[in-house]
C-alpha cells in the first residue's frame, strides 16, 4: 500500500535520529507530531470533521476555518504532553484553557495571514501552523487547480512562503521546486531566483554546503540577506525535502551567523 506523506516523513525522521545526534530531539518531537497530523488528515479525509468534499468548486483557502474543526484543538494541544519540550507543554496547556472564541480567533488569523502572516514566530505560529496544516493538505487536494504561471515566490494555492526547496533528478541535473511551509505542495521553481526577493544576478546568490550533509544546500541572496536550504535529491534519493531540511540544523546555524534570514522558519519554528 501506498505511504501517505505523513508515514514518510515519519520513516525518514526516525532513520534520521540516529544519524543526526544534535537533532534528535527535535525530531523526536516531529514524529509525535505528525502521528496527531495524521489522524486528523484522516477524520477529514473521512469526513468526520467538515463535510468540505461535499463542493469541490470551493477555495476553503478563501473560508474561515470550520468550526468543527476547531473543536478539536484541544485534543491536538493535549497529544502534544508527552512528547514536547516543557515550555511547549506549558504554552500548549495555556492556549488549552483559553476561551474558546481566543482560539477561533489566534487560529483565524494565522489561516487568513497570506505572505507576511499575521502571527509572529513563535508558540501561536507553531501551534496553528501545526494543527491546522492537515486541513490544508486536505483542502488544497480538492482543488483541482494546476499551476502555469511564471514561478511564484508564494505557495500557488494557499499563498505563503516556502520552508524548504528540493532539487530532483532532471537529465543531467536537478529540477528546483518550492515546497510551501503550510500546504506542503510543491511547486517548480528557477534554479537561479531568489524566492524572497526575485533576484536574478547569479552573482548575488551563493550555495554554500557542508561536508555533512552533503545534499543539502544553504540557497543565500546577497540582496534581500534571505536563505532557504534546499534538500537535493540528486545526491540523496532517499531523503524526504521538509525532514532532511529540520535535521540540518547546524546549517541554519552557520546561515544566521553569516547574517541571513530565513525566508521562512519550518514547522520547527527553525
Ligand atoms: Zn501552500
Ligand atoms: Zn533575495
């Protein structure tokens, strides 16, 4: 049978947490993560929570999150326990007991944020990304849209930033793709473009790699001060883009020294 994208970010983040030490935990945390993304993908898909298959004319981009589906919060925010870090826990327990029109509220606003979200990072922007990522992998399948434009800095169906980049297998080289920090589509991006500010002048945007791991590439812009890492699969075919990207941390470490901002922080909040 065939894995869904959460069994296979799963696999990878365990294989990787023996490999990648200094990410470890981190990882640890994603697993867990992804097992409660997983379940509720699944209540959508079966339509337990919204009956949003009912119109797939709609773009639920462009709706309020459904009540329903807020309900479950608490249940998302209580699987975290055993697995977070304390202070998530602690934070997660707060936005637990909140009333629930404050958590309407922190949840619409992240949905509603387009490309300078309205939520700062931090434990409102990872909470809400993380719960309400399965509804946003859920509806964007109902779209039947298909992407032919010029290659846009922004996610085609749900408008944020990109997380993560992938290069895979094109004839002799590498096909770049985008991969959206929310709606996790992948979209075809040009190899020398900066996805913050456009910038075109091979000159301005230096690749830096590091002796571990070699198929993952820091993508800089000498313009905008802006990096995102991007996961080469004609290196690694084994690598999953949005996991090998959380493992490589040390990489975003030497990019924030060197002076770059991250386009977009991952799920991590990294
Ligand atoms: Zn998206
Ligand atoms: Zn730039």
């Amino acid at each position: 049978m065939l894995k869904n994208e959460w069994q296979r970010h799963r696999e990878r983040a365990q294989e990787l947490m023996v490999d990648r030490p200094a990410a470890s935990e981190v990882l640890r945390f994603f697993v867990a993560i992804t097992r409660l993304q997983e379940e509720l993908w699944r209540e959508l898909e079966a339509g337990l929570i919204t009956d949003a298959s009912a119109d797939p004319g709609t773009n639920y981009f462009a709706q309020p999150v459904p009540q329903p589906l807020l309900g479950r919060l608490g249940w998302f925010l209580s699987g975290m326990k055993d697995s977070a870090p304390g202070p998530v826990v602690e934070a997660a327990e707060r936005l637990r007991c909140e009333e629930a029109a404050s958590q309407s509220e922190m949840l619409a606003s992240f949905w509603q944020g387009t490309a300078g979200a309205v939520l700062q990072p931090g434990p409102d922007d990872f909470f809400a990304r993380a719960f309400l990522q399965p509804y946003a992998v859920y509806v964007r399948s109902l779209l039947s849209m298909q992407w032919k434009g010029p290659t846009p800095c922004l996610c085609p169906f749900c408008g944020r930033k990109p997380s993560s980049g992938v290069l895979r297998p094109l004839g002799d080289g590498g096909q770049r793709s985008l991969i959206c920090s929310l709606c996790l589509c992948e979209w075809e991006f040009r190899r020398i473009v900066c996805p913050a500010c456009g910038e075109e002048n091979h000159a301005k945007l230096p690749v830096y790699t590091a002796e571990e791991p070699k198929h993952v590439r820091v993508e800089c812009c000498d313009s905008c001060r802006c990096y995102i890492k991007t996961v080469d699969l004609t290196k690694n075919g084994l690598a999953e883009p949005i996991v090998d990207e959380i493992a490589a941390i040390p990489l975003d470490l030497w990019a924030q020294d060197h002076g770059y901002a991250k386009v977009q922080l991952n799920l991590m909040q990294l």
